[in-house]
C-alpha cells in the first residue's frame, strides 16, 4: 500500500483537521506509508483551520465532520476556494452527506488502513486527470455542494453576502461582492457595477445603448447593465 511512484511528482500537500488529538496522532501514523503526502499542518478546531489553510494552501483535507463551535462542514463554507476534501467521522449519518457534497471520499472512524489506502489512490485518479478546478463550498437549505467557479455564472452583491448563481440555482454566500472581485480571476470574471460581477464564457450577447452603456446578455437569459465606466473598461479590454 502506499508504493506509488513520487519522484516524477510533486507531493499532494495535506492538513489534518479533529478536535481529537488522539485521531490526530493515530492519522499521522497511518499517512507516514504514503510518501506522496506532504503533511503541512494539523488543527484542533475550525478557527485554527481556516487560519492554517490560508498560510499553508493544502491541496487535500482529512477533516472532522463534527467538531465543537463550527463543524468541518462550516469550516469549508468560510473558504473562498476550497481544496479535495476526505471526511473523517465517527457517525454513519454523516456518511451519506458527505455523498451528498461529492466529496473526494469520507473514512469511518476507526479508520482502517486498507480503507485509508483506496481513498489515497482516489486522489492520484484524480490528479492524473487533472479533475481540478477552483471551487466553492456553499449550503443551499439542507444539503451542501461543492460548486466550481467555472459554473458559476453571475455573482450579485446581496448585504454582507454574495448570490451566486449556477445551473439552474442560487445560493448566498458569506463574502462581500469585492473581496470575490479581488480573488476571482479577472480574465474569467468581470465587475459590470455596483452589485453585479459576470463570468465571460457565460455571454450570449452584447448590445450598445443610446447612452452609451453596455448591456450583456447572459445565456440564462438575464441581462446586466454595465456603469458608464465600466462600459469604457470592458470595450477596452475586449477591444469593441
């Protein structure tokens, strides 16, 4: 188990998160067969999670559904963009949510090497594919998902959230409309106004007004109306 060729490869940069040092420990244990994995830090809660994750950027979670103040599944909702996640838990009803959010894969408390090993080699199928995109963890009532921002569309400003818009849904998201303008890549996504930012492969149509502001048609359907100086900037960089 374990015995995968590393020295062609980068190594898959991993954080483990339990409130349990005792899973933490016995965890370690276990990921010192898998050469591949680069342990890059360890956290007893959320808070010291979402700290560690900005610093370090891991590429991969074990994390601890259930933990005291915010959950593993909270945690991931603070994350602007989110790594491959493996759940741990203690609890079978969390299993079939972990199902739900399409996560990389979750292993049963105790947690058995044989079991650990074939979600270590669910993590090189993937990579190999190149099966990667950034990504946001969002809840939307009582299930959770992980969207990729590749499919998000439309981002409106709503308060101290942001709306984002996907598929046929909508879900709120807890980050202010320019804090997601700042991160997002700016060839994908552009800033139409005060409230509204668009992803650029989503354009169906672009229409010209008599006052000289852009409108963009989107293939859902919606338009959005770009600023006076928005309109300036966007013909600028689209050379329209």
């Amino acid at each position: 188990m374990g015995n995968f060729n590393t020295s062609a490869m980068n190594k898959i940069r991993t954080m483990i998160i339990d409130d349990e040092r005792s899973s933490r420990a016995e965890l370690k244990r276990m990921l010192e067969v898998f050469p591949e994995l680069e342990l890059v830090g360890e956290a007893a809660n959320a808070d010291e999670a979402e700290l560690l994750i900005h610093i370090q950027q891991p590429e991969l979670l074990f994390l601890d559904i259930q933990m005291p103040e915010r959950s593993g599944f909270e945690l991931l909702q603070s994350l602007q963009q989110v790594p491959d996640v493996i759940f741990t838990t203690a609890f079978d009803q969390y299993a079939v949510k972990a199902f739900e959010v399409n996560a990389l894969d979750y292993l049963l408390k105790p947690i058995r090497s044989e079991r650990l090993a074939l979600a270590i080699e669910r993590i090189h199928s993937k990579l190999s594919t190149k099966q990667t995109a950034d990504r946001v963890f969002v809840k939307d009532r009582d299930r959770y998902h992980f969207v990729s921002w590749d499919k998000i569309y439309l981002v409106e400003s709503l308060d101290n959230y942001a709306k984002l818009f996907f598929d046929d849904q909508s879900v709120l998201f807890k980050s202010s409309l320019n804090k997601l303008q700042h991160k997002l890549d700016k060839r994908q996504f552009f800033r139409c106004n005060r409230a509204q930012l668009v992803n650029l492969n989503y354009i169906a149509q672009i229409t010209n007004q008599s006052s000289n502001k852009l409108t963009i048609l989107l293939k859902s359907g919606q338009k959005v109306e770009l600023s006076e100086r928005r309109s300036v900037e966007f013909r600028a960089i689209n050379k329209i």
